[in-house]
C-alpha cells in the first residue's frame, strides 16, 4: 500500500499540473483572439462615440453618472475588471464581453475568460465612452424604452429612467411597472440621495438601502 502510494500521489499532482497549465495556455489563446478580434467588434461603438470623445448618444453625462454610481461604481478608474469581487460581480466592460465575445455564455470557466477578456483585451483596447456605447446597445435600452414608455431612450423623464436602469440587465423579473422594479427603484433613489451606502462592488441590490 505504502508503495502504491508514492507511486500513485506523484501522478495525481503531475495530472493536476498538466491541466492547469493546459487551462492557462486555453485561456491565454482566448484572451489573445480576443485581442485581435477586438478592434473591429468595437469599431462601430468608436465611431458613435468619436473615439471615446462623445458621450453615448442618448443619454446625459448626469444619466451616465447614475448609470455608473448604480452599475459599476469604479467604471472611470478600473482596467475592466473590480478587483475587489472579479469573478462575483459584473462591471460594464465583463457584461458587453459577456454579449459580445460568447454564444452561450455558461457560468464556470466562462466567468473567468470574460474577466481575462475585459481586462486584458476590451479594457486597454477601447475608450471608455465605447464601452458605454456598447453596454447601452448589448442590453437594449433603446428598444426597452420604446417597449416599456413608447419613447426614446433620450426622452424618458427621470423617473422612467431609473425604472430602466433598475431592471439590472434582467427585465423578466425587474420589468418596470412590477413590485421588484419599483422596490429596486426606492432603493437606487436612497442611495444617489446618499441616505445609505452598498456594501461594497458587489453589492448590486443595495441591501443597505432596503430598511
């Protein structure tokens, strides 16, 4: 037994190695595809966006800021990725990855190709504003707003606009109009009001701001 178990043990760690170099060297691949892939993917949202000089159309830079403070609160400073929860949360560059570079995005090893994706591949290869374009289109506010208030994105008042931002990317249960919608709305109001605070990145349904 003794002699089956230094044979064996040995294996097993040799195995174990090999295919977690054989995962690095997959992941590697699809993060320089990625790279590669990514100038012409975001061509269209660089050129609505002037090369990240323009604000994406249809919302106000205070909208973009809602957006942001709610959605992604290091937006502006992070690489693509929020290191403080990267395989928990999803910030605005993982979630137009998710849209963008999978055909059926599964959780599992999809999560952590999506983080190496943003951050190494649409983070220091787009602008900002790009990525914003982006997000906006991937999750189709446009035709959301038209859907839900028969308006423009640009055209919704305030109110609408937080029902919109309140849906979380997941309208079949955060439709505006549902209780979900409206209780996720009171809390996003609380919150920009500064009456309470998220606990921390992941934090996307503002638990501290539910009393």
């Amino acid at each position: 037994m003794a002699d089956f178990k230094r044979r064996i043990i040995p294996a097993v760690l040799i195995a174990a190695a090999a295919a977690s170099l054989g995962l690095v060297g997959y992941e590697a691949v699809s993060v320089a595809l990625a790279r590669s892939e990514t100038p012409e993917i975001f061509a269209r949202y660089e050129a609505a966006t002037d090369n990240g000089a323009k604000l994406p159309a249809g919302l106000s830079s205070e909208r973009i800021e809602t957006l942001i403070k709610v959605q992604d609160p290091s937006f502006w400073t992070h690489g693509g990725v929020d290191w403080s929860a990267p395989l928990t949360t999803t910030t605005v560059t993982q979630s137009v990855v998710k849209r963008l570079y999978f055909e059926n995005f599964q959780k599992g090893f999809a999560k952590i190709r999506q983080t190496l994706i943003a951050q190494f591949a649409v983070g220091p290869l787009t602008s900002k504003n790009a990525q914003l374009a982006a997000f906006i289109d991937v999750n189709g506010w446009e035709p959301a707003a038209q859907k839900w208030f028969g308006k423009r994105l640009a055209a919704l008042n305030d109110d609408e606009f937080l029902a919109l931002v309140a849906t979380n990317n997941s309208p079949k249960d955060h439709a505006p109009g549902t209780r979900a919608n409206a209780e996720r709305v009171r809390r996003i109001e609380k919150y920009l009001a500064g009456l309470c605070e998220r606990r921390g990145f992941s934090d996307v349904w503002l638990e501290n701001c539910a009393e």
